[in-house]
C-alpha cells in the first residue's frame, strides 16, 4: 500500500496529510501538536510505504487551503475510514456538526447509543486520524470547557476560535454582499 504524503497550513498551524492510491485522506497530522509519532511512523505502522506529494494531494490540499481562508465551511473530502464499526460511526456524527458549533461527549453519546458512552465517545475521538476533516475538535465536556485532543488544547483552541471569527464575519457582512462560500454538502 503506497501513501502519498504531503502539508499545508492550518488555522493550528502546519500540517501534514496523506492520501492513499484512490486519492482518499487516510491521515492528517498537526505539526506543532503533542505527537508521540510522526506521521510517516504512524503511516509505516499502518502498513503503508510513503511516497511524496503528488496529484492524488492536490484536491486534498485546495479543500483544507480553502478552510484555513475561510472559504469553506464543509469537506467535501473521500475519507477512508480505518477503525472499529464504532468508531467510524461516532466519526460519521462528528461530520455532522455544523462548522462553528460543538457538541459534548455526551451529546454524541446519546445520539449514536446510550447516553453512558461518553467516555468510549472520547476514546473514538482520541483515535480519530483525520482531525480537522472529521472535526473531533469540535466535541467538548458536558461543562462547555475544552478537553482532550490529540495534538494538544492549544490545537483544539485555535481551530475553534478560527470558525468563531469566520461566523461573525459572515454574520457582519452587509445585506445583500456577495460572498463566495464553497458549502460542499
């Protein structure tokens, strides 16, 4: 299996990602975060061989260009899931909060089993490996405040903040302003 990896910027800062051979984001990495592998480690763990960027990136790449300006508020993204039947369905949920909005481990909880889940709800988002696509940083505690995520709070913090300043100033903008937003649905 051949893993083509490649980076770009983030709201988070920079961050590396890869695609396998049918152009689907297997793995997105947050170069300033806490890791305890690099991504090309935990690619090799996997399986994978890794090759540089090529075309398969590119469309990868435009989308997340696009999120760090401010120009989309929804991936429209091939993603290959690689976890458990649970995980992937609490991933699936995830991809379902609005940009801009959170939710709390307990929320996703209910919503996908029983409202005790919510601690194996943080256990799937602490194995998720498409951050930022599959928006585990936007799940927080019941109490509103911040918790848990892979790279680091500092991540999770910046991420958030980010869609908070796009929101409002989608929000300011005059009545009738023509703005191009890509909502990929």
């Amino acid at each position: 299996m051949i893993a083509c990896l490649d980076q770009t910027d983030s709201p988070a800062g920079p961050i590396a990602f890869a695609v396998n051979e049918r152009a689907e984001l297997i793995r997105i990495s947050f170069l300033d975060g806490i890791n305890q592998y690099s991504i090309g480690e935990e690619l090799a763990r996997d399986g994978y061989r890794v090759a540089p960027a090529s075309d398969l990136t590119s469309p990868i790449r435009e989308q997340l260009d696009a999120y760090t300006r401010g120009e989309l508020l929804k991936f429209d993204i091939p993603v290959a899931m690689q976890g458990t039947e649970w995980q992937q369905r609490v991933w699936r949920e995830l991809m379902t909060i609005p940009f801009g909005q959170t939710r709390s481990y307990g929320e996703i909880a209910e919503i996908v089993c029983t409202i005790r889940a919510s601690r194996a709800v943080g256990r799937a988002n602490a194995t998720n490996p498409i951050p930022l696509v599959i928006p585990c940083h936007r799940v927080i505690g019941a109490n509103g405040q911040l918790t848990g995520f892979g790279g680091g709070l500092h991540l999770k913090k910046a991420l958030l903040e980010h869609e908070r300043q796009i929101l409002q100033q989608l929000d300011a903008a005059p009545a009738g302003t023509q703005r191009t937003l890509l909502t990929a649905s």
